[in-house]
C-alpha cells in the first residue's frame, strides 16, 4: 500500500471515530521542515500524525519535528496503519 492511501485509511478512520482532522500541506520558502502529515484534535487532546507506508522511515526533519512536539508535551504518533494507530491511540489512554 502508498503512502497516500494510507494517509486517507487513517483520516477516514479518525473522523468516523469523532476527530476534527486537517492536512498540513506546506512545501516551498518559508515552510515547517518535517511537519506531520495530520493534526487531529478530539476532547481538548491534539495529536500530531505522520503517516508512512509499510516499512517507511522518518526523514531527519520529521524526527526533528516529533522530538520538538514530544519534548513541550505533545503528542506524535507515526503510522502505518489503522491498527497500528489504534494501538498507539490506546498507549497514550485516547
């Protein structure tokens, strides 16, 4: 599977599951190296999604990125899949 049907399994099954959900799209100047694909927000919880085909890695910038998130207390989630997302939901008590 791509990337980018991943990336809409996960969005379709978190608006089904009550998220408000939107896609940061930035590419050229002045744009956020390594910014998550989704930010989904649901019950006062944001979470900040990377999406990846099976077996995909994180660029540098998008490490960068979930260690700026983690360290100030966000929540980042990167995923492959739906299951695996729901995994990652529950760990974190969502």
């Amino acid at each position: 599977m791509i990337e980018s049907e991943v990336r809409k399994l996960i969005k379709e099954y978190l608006v089904k599951s009550g998220w408000f959900v939107f896609h940061v799209h930035q590419q050229g100047y002045m744009t956020y190296k390594g910014i998550s694909d989704y930010i989904a927000v649901k019950n006062g919880k944001v979470i900040f999604l990377e999406c990846k085909k099976f077996g995909g890695k994180q660029s540098p910038d998008q490490l960068k990125f979930e260690d700026n998130i983690v360290s100030h207390g966000g929540i980042y989630l990167c995923c492959d899949s739906v299951e695996k997302l729901q995994r990652q939901l529950q760990g974190h008590g969502i």
